[in-house]
C-alpha cells in the first residue's frame, strides 16, 4: 500500500537529479521496502515539509539540519550520512602576487563568498574569520555571490563566480569548499602557480538524512540497514553512488555541525531570513 | 468567365486536408499512437535520464520540427531545379518550468517550449543573396515552422557550407 511507503525528501535545482532518487527508490523497492520521493524547491520548503509530515525523513543540508533540529528543539533523529560529508573544509584563496599570507592580511580587504545561505562558502568561514579575530561587517567588506539562494550552497556557481572574481581581481579573496578547490586545481578551473590557500577551517561535516521526531525510530533504523546495503563494489549500485558522490554510506553525527551552530548563533541567520 | 477568387466558394478540400490521430493507453502508463497506417509507442513525455533509450513525445516535437524544415528544403530546392549536395541540421530547444514537470514541490509554473533555435547547413550552388532568399523562401513551405512561429519564439539560421 502506498500508504505504507516511507515518505522521503530531497532538494532538487535540476530535472536530471530526479533520476538519481529514482534509482535510489527502485533500489529500495528491489530491498523489499518501498519508498516514495518528494521533491523541494528549497530546504526552507523541504524543512516545513517534514514539520507537517509531508514526508518522514529529509535529505538536509547542514544548514536545513540546524533549522529542523532548532524547530524540533532538538528531538528531530539523526540519520546517515554519505563518506564524503564527513570532515570537510572551507579554504580561504588569496592570489599569489597579492602578499596576502595570513587570514590577519584579509583585515579591510574584499572576500568574495558564495550565496547568502550557504555553509561552507559564508557562515561557517565567517564564522572562522571571527574567532580569528576579523569580525564581520567591520573587518572586511563582505562580496556575495547569492547563486541558488535557497539551497544552502548545493549550487557550486556562488563558490565559481567568488573565485572567478578572485582571478579577475575584483576580490582580494575568496572562500570554496576543499573538494571544490581541488577539483577547479585539477580540472584547470583555477590556475594553480596564481592563486594560494592561505588557511582553512577545522573539519565540518554535510548533509545528513533527518527524520521526524514522531517517526517510527525502528522504520528509521530498518530504513537506514538497507540504505547502507549499497555496495560501491557491486557494479549496478556503483553508478547510483557515483552520481550522488560517495563510495559509502556512513553514521550520522552531528558533533561536524559545530561550526554551523557557532555560525548561526553569531550571524543570527535563521532567526534572520 | 471571372475565376472566383472568393474563399467561401473554393471547395474544402482545396483548403484544408484533414488528418486524424487516435491515442490509446491500454495498461495506462504508455500511449500508442495510430497514424492512418502505422502506429508507435510513446512511455514518456520527456525523459532527464541520459541512458533513457525510447523516443519520447519532446523527441517526436522536436524531431518533427527539424525534419519538417530539412525537407522543405530538398522538395523545394527539386522543385527549383536546385542541386542540394549536402545538408544538415541542428535544433536546440529550452524546456522553461522542468522541475514543475517533475513535480517539484514549490514550482507551479506551466512548463513550456520557451525557445527553439535551427541552424540549418547547406551546400548548394548559389551566391549569397540567392542562397538567403531560397533558403527563407523555402522556409515559408514548411507548415510546422508556419505555424509555430506565430506561437513562439522560433529562430531558423542558415548556413552555407564550403
């Protein structure tokens, strides 16, 4: 019965992304339990949604994550989370020839951040810069590049358009995620022998599965004992993990949304937008 | 005796040709498609997955606007006693509203065809200015590109090859 499928969320900017959780449900449906997928223009959406119990678990964003378990006051339960959003990092770029060595040396100068609500190309840096002593909207002229407003820095353009405004040099630095930066260094996005990480900030993790206080915790945990049944060495899940960026799906934590919180309490965002 | 150039008294049949098409979805997921002597099978209006391998309704549209438009040309260049030696096409359409197609909540609305822009390749034997007034004169034969430039944006180019 339909009835029975467990509803989950998912965040979607391009048509294409459905046929991933297309997938992802054929495979569920192949594991015996059946799930229905709901799609969001945008987390604040997607977070409402699973206030109303629209759908039962959402596929958050760090961000979306905060704001649900803030509504919840804490009770919302904590899923999986793909391998690769666990211990990330937000680089700071400077270009080479600008002397810039230090975040010390950003002090008056312009940083080009992605859009207004993305956590790793704005709050959480902002965040760093300021218990680095560099506080925000005194120490250095914020320059945002709002891609996507909404989906919480999903979109890479904010992060693109902030380090193309580096290379242009219409900014003296700017912020991007470490697998951004690596992939733009390796793919010849950026030159590399121009432009410098001058700092990072400590290991922040990303998305994770979140479920409604009030769904079942035994459909949650039945539902996640198949999820991580995906195998990357078996060839037809491959090319489903492949597209949604992870070779394993991992335990959730929520200890790597620290910064986030610290972010949030500093900026005020959500209690801001 | 006058030739009557009144519309009303020109017979039916001299204006309009009729065609008729039936839809069928027996297990209500796919349509079949009857021409007066064929048929074909439709299971998606569009598809967003690159490995999807049926042609979908989009294709059909898209598909049927291309050729509609290359085969004006070699009818008419035949009709012309034009030799066209080479051609080739390239349609480019933008689908506005695909998330409301997919049923992405917050997205309300109405998808549509916003754009199709033809480039079309030609070799023929004609001068610049010969070559445009053939290729647009031509143009104005093909009853798909007729009617859809009166309801959208539709940009034919054509391009002469060397």
């Amino acid at each position: 019965m339909s009835n029975d499928r467990i509803k989950v969320g998912a965040v979607i900017y391009d048509p294409r992304v459905t046929v991933i959780w297309g997938i992802i449900a054929d495979f569920f449906k192949a594991e015996g339990l059946e799930i229905e997928c709901v799609f969001y223009k945008d987390y604040e959406g997607q977070v409402d949604g699973l206030m109303n119990r629209e759908i039962d678990i959402a596929w958050n964003s760090p961000l979306a994550w905060l704001d649900t378990y803030l509504r919840t006051d804490g009770k919302c339960q904590m899923g999986s989370m793909r391998d690769t959003d666990r211990d990330r990092k937000t680089c700071f770029i400077v270009r080479k020839d600008s002397g810039i060595t230090s975040l010390d040396g950003l002090r008056g100068k312009t940083i080009g951040f992605g859009a207004v609500d993305s956590p790793q190309a704005r709050l959480i840096p902002i965040n760093h810069l300021h218990k680095n002593g560099l506080e925000f909207e005194a120490d250095y002229t914020e320059q945002r590049f709002d891609i996507g407003v909404g989906l919480h820095g999903d979109h890479v353009g904010g992060e693109l358009d902030a380090i193309r405004a580096l290379m242009a040099g219409t900014v003296d630095a700017s912020v991007a995620l470490d697998l951004n930066w690596e992939a733009w260094k390796k793919d010849g996005t950026v030159d590399e022998n121009q432009l410098a990480c001058i700092d990072t900030t400590p290991l922040f993790d990303h998305c994770i599965f979140t479920a409604h206080p009030d769904f079942s915790t035994e459909r949650f945990l039945q539902w996640q004992e198949v999820l991580h049944r995906m195998d990357y060495s078996n060839e037809a899940h491959k090319q489903m993990m492949d597209m949604e960026g992870l070779k394993e799906w991992v335990e959730g934590r929520i200890t790597g949304f620290e910064q986030l919180r610290e972010a949030n309490d500093y900026l005020k965002f959500l209690n801001n937008v | 005796m006058n030739r009557s150039t009144d519309e009303t008294k020109t017979l039916y049949e001299s204006r309009f040709y009729d065609m008729k098409f039936r839809g069928t979805s027996n297990d209500l997921a796919t349509v079949k498609i009857y021409t007066s002597k064929n048929s074909f099978q439709i299971e998606k209006q569009i598809s967003f997955d690159s490995d999807y391998e049926p042609v979908s309704s989009m294709e059909y549209f898209a598909g049927s606007v291309l050729s509609s438009i290359l085969l004006t040309l070699l009818e008419q260049s035949k009709r012309s006693g034009l030799i066209i030696e080479e051609v080739e096409g390239v349609l480019n359409l933008s689908l506005e509203n695909p998330l409301t197609l997919v049923g992405v909540r917050g997205y309300d609305e109405e998808p549509a065809i916003r754009k199709i822009a033809v480039t079309v390749f030609l070799f023929v034997e004609l001068e610049d200015q010969d070559f445009d007034d053939f290729c647009f004169r031509a143009l104005r034969k093909s009853p798909i590109y007729n009617t859809l430039m009166r309801s959208m944006e539709l940009e034919v180019m054509f391009k002469k090859l060397i």
